[in-house]
C-alpha cells in the first residue's frame, strides 16, 4: 500500500509539533502539509488532494464541523484530533470520520486511530476493484457471512462491537480490532440481527448490546470507542440498555 498522505489542521502550533513527532515515527504515514484554520485548508485541499485530514474543531473562521459541511462528499477521510469530546461526538454524522482523538493525545491512542485509517483505505481500494456480489446472511442465529474482497468470512455474532452506517456501505468493528465492510443498508442489518444481542442507537449506529461499558448523556461507551445516541434512540437506549 501507497503512503496514507495527512493534512494537520489545527490553530495550535504546539499541536502540529505534537502530530508530526507521532507522524515521522510511522513508515506508511507522509505529513504533506500544515493548516492553522478552515479557509487555508480548502485552499490546500483544491491544489493538492490527500487521504485525511488530522482535523481540530475548535478553530478561527470555521470550525471543524462546518469545514465538513463546506467540503461535503469531497472531503478525504477524517480524524478529529480535539479537546471538546461533546462536539467530536456531532462529527459522527459524516461518513468520512474514522475516529476522534482526544487531547492530549496519547501515542498508542494515536496508532490505533491510523490503523483504523489504514483498514479504512485499504478496504475501500479493495472494493473499488472487486465486483459486488450477493451476500449470504446469518446462519442459526450465532453467525453472519460477510464478503471481504473475494474471501467470505464466517464471523461469530458475539465477536462484533459495533456497525457503523458509511454511506452505500456497512463497517463491521470486530473484537480483534479487525473491520469487514459489506454493501448493505443498515436498516436492512438491523432487520437481520438478533434483537436480545444489538441495538440500533443512532442512524448510523448498532451496537452489540454486551459491548456498552457505559452510557453517559447522549453517549453509549464501549471499551475504546464512545458513540453518540441519536435523539429519536435516546428513550429506548436507556430503557433497553440500561
């Protein structure tokens, strides 16, 4: 694979330090640039394209959030990297959020927040090339067949944290820290799956019901993820889950 290509914006120079030392410490990870606000960012982003944006929020002339809404489908991959853990939860409504790292940001967190980057782009390519066949679905209520590339994959119910809705596509979170991705609607998995193992908490959400730690307002914690509750979800969460 090809060096995953990052934009650092943020309006804090000490943060850019910060992310280029972690950036310089990975092989496959190339830093093509630095940003301080969201106007610079669009400017670089129409003369030279890249994978993801490391992304703050909390910024002068637009804030992180409306950075997206100004980019819209073609903004590249994102991970928020911020100290307002309440506004990062908002950017999960956009498909190209891959994770949120929050401040101050911890070497290990920040890997695996790459990691997950570097699954993300690799499975997208990986589709991109490979024709789309018919998915065969759960089987005796303790599997679900996924295709990934041109393999099938028998995956244990119990073995999936949580799916995340991503556009015409599902991403399914394993234990292992492994995502498969299928072409599915999530209205359609949710129809599929057992209703005493997952709950769907958001439009874009389902959570395996053993998987939540925690829920905190609006939010359902797993054990290295925090995932918002959609405000039509909020009763039935707390009721089911609680």
């Amino acid at each position: 694979m090809k060096n995953i290509r990052l934009l650092i914006v943020d309006d804090e120079p000490l943060a850019h330090k910060v992310l280029e030392s972690y950036c310089n410490k990975i092989d496959f990870v190339e830093v093509v640039g630095n940003c301080y606000d969201g106007i610079s960012t669009i400017n670089f982003l129409n003369k030279q394209p890249v994978d993801a944006l490391l992304l703050d929020i909390q910024m002068p002339d637009l804030t992180g959030l409306e950075l997206l809404d100004s980019l819209k489908n073609d903004s590249p991959k994102v991970i928020f990297t911020t100290a307002y853990t309440n506004y990062a939860l908002q950017g999960f409504d956009y498909d190209q959020v891959i994770d949120y790292l929050h401040k101050p940001i911890r070497i290990t967190r920040f890997l695996k927040a790459i990691e997950r980057l570097k699954k993300q782009l690799a499975l997208e390519q990986s589709l991109r090339s490979e024709p789309i066949a018919p998915l065969p679905i759960i089987e005796q209520n303790e599997f679900i067949s996924l295709k990934d590339k041109k393999t099938i994959y028998k995956i244990r119910l119990t073995d999936i944290q949580y799916i995340q809705s991503w556009g015409n596509y599902l991403k399914v979170f394993l234990d292992d820290g492994d995502v498969k991705m299928v072409r599915k609607t999530i209205k359609d998995m949710e129809a599929e799956l057992p209703t005493s193992l997952f709950e769907r908490i958001h439009k874009s959400y389902i959570v395996h019901r053993k998987k939540v730690r925690a829920i905190e307002g609006n939010q359902v914690k797993l054990d290295e993820m925090t995932l918002p509750i959609g405000k039509s979800y909020v009763m039935l969460v707390k009721e089911r889950l609680v």
